[in-house]
C-alpha cells in the first residue's frame, strides 16, 4: 500500500467510515508503527487517540472479551501511553485556577497556563479539543453561555472546534476574534509578536478585527481550508496567503485515481489539483493550457508536485494570496 492509499484508509478511520478490514489493517500499523513517525497531523492524533480509547473501554468490558484481546490490548495500550502521553492528560505543571470576579458572559473565568515545554490538552465541557503549546494561555468560562463559546488565547494552540450550528465557537486574542462553528485551526497570538496568524486545516472560519462593538463594518475574511491569514497589530493590515504544507481533502471522490497522470491535458491536472487541495490554480496563457502532462505525483507535497508539473512545460508559478498563477513558454511538440 502506497502513502497515498494508506492516507485514504486512515482518513476513513477518522471518519468512521472505514470496513472492519480497514479498521483492522489501521490498528496494526499503530501498533507497530510509533506515531510521531506516521504522517498525521496533531488534531489527527487527538482523533486517534480518542477512538482507541473508546474501542479499549468497549472491549475491556466484559471480562471474556478482555481475556481474549489482553495480548492486543496491552501492545496497542503500551503504544499509544508513550506516545501519545503528553496529549491525554494536562501536564502536571501546568497551571488552572479560577478567577474570581472576572467574568464572561456572566461565569466564573478559568485559566489554563501551559508552564511546561511541551503541548497541553484542554478538554472542554462541549467537546472540543486545544492543544495548548508551551508559554501560552486560554481562558474560558465555567460553563459557556447560551449564545456562544467564547475563550480568550495568549500564544499558540491548536483547536478541533465540536460543532454546534446555535452556538459559535470563538477565540479573541485581544486584536483579532476568530469564529466558528465547527471545524480545525490553529491561531498564532503572542503578546510580543508584531503579528497574529490564523491556519485553517478543516472547514471555515471568519477571523474579523476586534473592533467597536457599536460598528456595523469590521476588517474581516472568511478563510478556508490549507488557507490562512496574518494580521499586522501595528498596521492593523490583514495579509491572505496559503499555508506552507496544504493538507490533501482525501474526501474528494474524484481523487480515487490519486495522483498518476498519463497524457493529461494541463488544464485538467491542474483542476485535479484544485479539487485535491482547495485551492485555486489559474493558468495564464495559451502555451501552457495547451499541454499535457505524463507522471505520478504521489506521495509528493502540493509544491513538489507544482514544481514537477511547471518544469515539464517551461513554466513557473507563483503565490498570490490564496490562489496560484501559473505562466510559461509552454511544452515542445
């Protein structure tokens, strides 16, 4: 099984879609493979994680079935402890304490500081999940209102959003507010940076300008998936751009074939590409969309493959903002 296949199966097992084979094959490979050397993501560990946790209280219940998988139990439990610790549990050095009389929407503010030099989990009461990195801070309330979910950020974190369509999910650091209603990123807010960062690995987010409330215009996006958005404090300017490692939608039912190109019209291995990664590619004249393209991109990263496709045509591309330009001489025939 290829990166590339072994990436759908595992995207499936997020998911709960995958077969009893594929589940199969995905916990044999965790338990034989440590996690830190698998291509998945933080937030994908978490969901790991979580699931195995579910299926090894599910099993252990009744003593016959734990009996007949302890040997299984105990490989994939002695696995998962090692490597997944730290995200389990709160680190023990890190602080929580409940402020009093600070409130928000009217409760008592608990403050989470991460002391410690490795991420923290925060387990909150809706579900959602922050990964708290080192010298940061969150703030929540006891029990969120009934209108949303508002939590406070100073640093880093990563955060699985729990959907909840009648209460939005959202983060202020101070100069900007990030809002949404289920989905995963990661904001980037510490005291001393000149700047804020917004990444968006799942979903949709509205990150707007902490302005007057009174106001009926805010300096705002909507960003989505593999996009993401830097905020100047001092010029209060927002700047688009596409993150530095695209993450493949691997639900894109036109992605069975994956990545292996034979004869392919440019034009169209491109919109493969689009469908893939979210992402707008523009092609900007005539020689190159006239093209096709013949190679197997699999297992290379949203760039590699760009940087292969353009060097067969003697074009080049280029990032603006969000969307990709592509421009050349052209192939010769």
């Amino acid at each position: 099984m290829n990166q590339y296949d072994f990436d759908i199966v595992l995207q499936k097992y997020l998911s709960g879609e995958q077969s009893p084979e594929e589940e199969k094959f995905v916990l044999e490979y965790l338990e034989n493979n440590p996690l830190n050397d698998s291509p998945v993501f933080e937030s994908e560990k978490e969901i790991i994680g979580e699931r195995i946790k579910r299926k090894l209280y599910t099993d252990i219940v009744g003593l016959p079935v734990y009996v007949r998988f302890l040997p299984w139990i105990k490989g994939i439990a002695a696995s998962i402890a090692i490597v997944l610790g730290c995200w389990f549990f709160l680190d023990k050095t890190a602080s929580t304490e409940t402020l009093n009389p600070e409130t928000v929407d009217g409760q008592s503010v608990v403050e989470i500081k991460n002391t410690s030099n490795k991420p923290q989990r925060v387990a909150l009461e809706d579900g959602s999940i922050v990964i708290l990195k080192a010298k940061s801070s969150i703030s929540f309330p006891e029990h969120f209102g009934e209108k949303r979910r508002l939590v406070y950020l100073h640093g880093e974190a990563f955060f699985e959003i729990k959907r909840n369509p009648a209460k939005p999910f959202v983060v202020s650091t101070g100069n900007l507010s990030t809002q949404v209603l289920g989905t995963s990123f990661i904001v980037k807010s510490y005291d001393d940076a000149r700047s804020i960062e917004v990444l968006v690995k799942s979903g949709r987010v509205s990150v707007y300008e902490a302005a007057d409330k009174t106001s009926s215009s805010k300096n705002g996006v909507i960003l989505t998936r593999n996009q993401k958005i830097t905020f100047d404090k001092k010029s209060k300017k927002m700047e688009l751009a596409i993150i530095e490692n695209p993450v493949i939608n691997l639900t894109e039912t036109a992605l069975a074939a994956g990545f292996t190109f034979l004869e392919t019209p440019v034009k169209d291995a491109f919109l493969h590409l689009e469908k893939a990664y979210g992402i707008d590619i523009v092609i900007e004249n005539d020689a190159v969309e006239a093209c096709k393209f013949t190679g197997d991109l699999t297992n290379l990263t949203l760039f590699e493959q760009l940087d292969l496709i353009c060097k067969s045509l003697n074009a080049t591309y280029e990032r603006r903002g969000t969307t990709l330009f592509v421009r050349g001489e052209g192939c010769s025939r």
